[in-house]
C-alpha cells in the first residue's frame, strides 16, 4: 500500500502511524494499492469564480459569495460556505438569495476568470504536453511516461502540481487519478474542495456498482426515465445485459453503457480537442411572449455565434435554438442545415422557423442559439453548382470583420433582412 504525502511528495510503503507525514508533519497523505501506476487524471479548480474573487478580496474570505446575474439570471458559481445554505451553480439567482439571503453576490468577470485560467493550464502544460481542457477551469492529464523527467509516480507530480497552483496562484484544485477518463472524471468530485480520490482497476466495477446511473457521462434525464422504465436505476444493473442487447435497445449510447458500467472508457487525453459547438445567449430582465421581440432579440444572437466561429475558424453544420420559460422549463429545439455555414443570417433564418414554432404566447425568460455539427471552416460556405463564389451573406460577415479589426468589436452591428 503506497502512500502520498500531498504537502512534500515523500511516498512511503505504508500510512503514518500517528496520521502525520514523518518528514513533514503534514496530516494531508493519499494511501493506495495503485498509487504508483496510474498516470490519467482530472483537475478541477475548486469553486473556481468565486475562489477568485476571494483571493483578490480576502474580506471575502469567510463570508458566502455567489458569482452571478442579477435578479433575473442565475448562479455562475458559489463557494462552499454558500453551498452550505443549498445554493448551487445554475440555480435561478432569487432562489439562491432565499436559501442564502447574506450571500455577497458578484458579476462574473469573465476576463479575469479567463487569465487565472490560462495560468493554471501553462502549470499543467509545464506537467505534461497531454492536456485536454474541458473547461476554463478543469482538464484531463495524461503523464504516462513522465516519471523520469518528474522523479517520481503521475501520483506525486499531481500533488505537487495542484500545491503550485496554490501557492502561485491562489486558488485551490482537486484531482482525481484513475486509469482512463471517465473515472478520473467521476473521482475528482469525490473528495472537493483540495480533494486527491483514486479509483483503480481493482475496485472500479465494484465502486460503480451502486452508483445511479446517470453518473454515466451522456446519460440525462430522458434517457435515465427510459432506463428507470425498463428497471435499470443503477450501474450495476447494466452488468446483467449485453453490449448487442444495450446497443439494440439504447442505440448508439448502449456501448458506452456497456463499457462504462464495466469501469471501460478507450478515450484518449486530446490536446486542443476542438469544441463540438458554440452558441450564445441572454436572460431578460422581464419575461418576453411576442414573437417578433424574440426574433429581434435572437438576429444579434446569431451574429455573436457567427463571429465566435469564424474566430475559432469552425463552420456549423446544424444550429441549435434554446429558450426558457417564465417558470423554468428548457425548450431545446434543433435542426441540420443544408450546407455548413459560418454566416450569421444564414443560422438566423434557420433558426426563425424552430421560435416561430415555439413562440405561441407563453412567456420566456432566456432564449439562446447555438451552432452544432462543426467542422473546419475550409468545409463552410462553399459555392455549389449555381454559384461562383462563397454567398452573400458569408462574403458580407467576412467584410464586417475586417471593418470591425479597425473600428472595434461593437460599433458595426448587422440588422436581420
């Protein structure tokens, strides 16, 4: 059974008697049979928003913080002195000062968030090239081979990885170590916050087995009705059926149910995994029910996932329209266009038709629209038998963005037609 000083790195054959690292003093150690041979993980900053905030007003320190809109928005994210009131990250922001009515209550500064983030992916990258962000704030390490360079096991290297961030930074991470994805994903929740949770291949079945299902990556909540219907509530259960009777019975997400419930996950860490989509949204002060303020609110919408993929140099070849109602109901609808696109009018008009349909007198508090199926920007807009060149409506973009270069990002706005 090794064991893992968290605080100095000293790894020992077995825990410390009196529970205190013999080299350092520390009571923070990691113990377990697998320790020195597993190299993928996850990190995850802790409370990530508001432990910013914190750092940089240590006023903050003890009191609740929940990072978010106004009134009328929702929790961006809170720290666990709020969570421990009930408040959670995507609760309605009235619901959340119910439960915690002394919260501090801050506005997102996304471009702040944005640098502590990329500070922490350069000390992961200064780790392993093999980072794969999920996130602003988390991502999948690979450090297989790496043991050399770092004189010791991934274990170690993570430990004093996460202690970096730290002391560089001022915020604090959890990490969860397993071998493959799936389960280091699942473990760095276990033990949050400054958490260090390992699942090994000796327990992974065994450790799954009670779990609900829907701790399964791609399960939500329609599919765990339907898998509640058919009398599988948790992972265990799937154990007693087939890959050939999952896949015919679930489709496609039937082999990850499979796989998955058998601790088997054959994904790799990717770097610079490309985004599968990109969208844009916004909650309104008051709620809105006529359909021609939804289609005016949703043009310029359009025209922000537009220019969000041609800076990413992606073309979508399907969109996406959100919309929420006055009572918090989540109105998902979408549709594949003709050809990919990265023009603004073109995802507006194809959207219009899935709002009008939707836009029947209710009320909405949020609406959002999203570019789904994306491809590289070399596949987007092509000319086909009838025309010459890329479209009208992709040339224009184009010519936009080049006057936006010059004059800057919010002073030329296109209208819709």
């Amino acid at each position: 059974m090794t064991t893992l000083c968290r605080d100095c790195g000293v790894l020992t054959e077995t825990p410390p008697v009196d529970r205190r690292c013999a080299s350092c003093g520390s009571p923070r150690f990691k113990s377990h049979a697998e320790l020195e041979a597993l190299t993928l993980a996850h990190i995850d900053c802790d409370a990530f928003y508001a432990t910013v905030e914190k750092r940089d007003n240590p006023a903050l320190l003890n009191r609740p913080v929940i990072v978010g809109g106004g009134h009328r928005g929702v929790v961006a994210a809170c720290c666990y002195v709020a969570r421990l009131s009930g408040v959670r990250s995507a609760m309605p922001m009235f619901k959340a000062l119910k439960a915690c009515p002394d919260a501090v209550v801050i506005k997102p500064d996304m471009a702040k968030y944005r640098t502590v983030g990329r500070q922490v992916r350069q000390l992961m990258l200064e780790t392993t090239p093999l980072v794969e962000p999920l996130s602003i704030d988390e991502a999948f390490l690979d450090l297989s081979g790496t043991e050399k360079l770092h004189q010791g096991p991934a274990a170690r290297t993570l430990s004093l990885l996460v202690k970096r961030i730290e002391q560089q930074l001022g915020i604090t991470a959890s990490i969860g170590l397993s071998y493959n994805k799936f389960l280091a994903k699942v473990a760095s929740d276990l033990d949050k916050p400054r958490g260090f949770a390992v699942i090994g291949r000796g327990e992974a079945v065994q450790f799954l087995s009670p779990k609900p299902v829907s701790l399964i990556w791609g399960v939500g909540a329609a599919l765990q009705q339907r898998l509640a219907r058919d009398g599988i509530s948790v992972i265990g259960q799937l154990l007693d059926y087939t890959e050939r009777d999952l896949s015919a019975r679930y489709g496609a997400i039937g082999r990850r149910l499979y796989r998955f419930a058998r601790g088997e996950d054959d994904r790799t860490v990717t770097p610079d995994a490309p985004a599968k989509s990109i969208s844009a949204e916004t909650t309104f002060n008051t709620d809105i029910s006529d359909a021609g303020e939804l289609a005016r609110i949703l043009h310029p919408l359009s025209e922000r996932v537009a220019e969000r993929l041609r800076n990413a140099g992606r073309g979508a070849s399907g969109v996406a329209l959100k919309l929420k109602t006055a009572d918090f109901q989540t109105i998902n609808r979408s549709r594949q266009l003709a050809k990919p696109t990265q023009a603004g009018e073109i995802l507006y008009r194809a959207a219009l038709p899935l709002l009008e349909v939707e836009a029947d007198g209710r009320e909405f508090r949020l609406i959002g629209i999203g570019a789904e199926g994306l491809v590289d920007q070399s596949q987007a807009d092509l000319p086909d038998l009838f025309e010459a060149a890329p479209s009208r409506d992709a040339r224009l973009d184009r010519a936009l963005d080049a006057v936006r270069d010059r004059l800057g990002a919010g002073l030329v706005q296109r209208g819709p037609k």
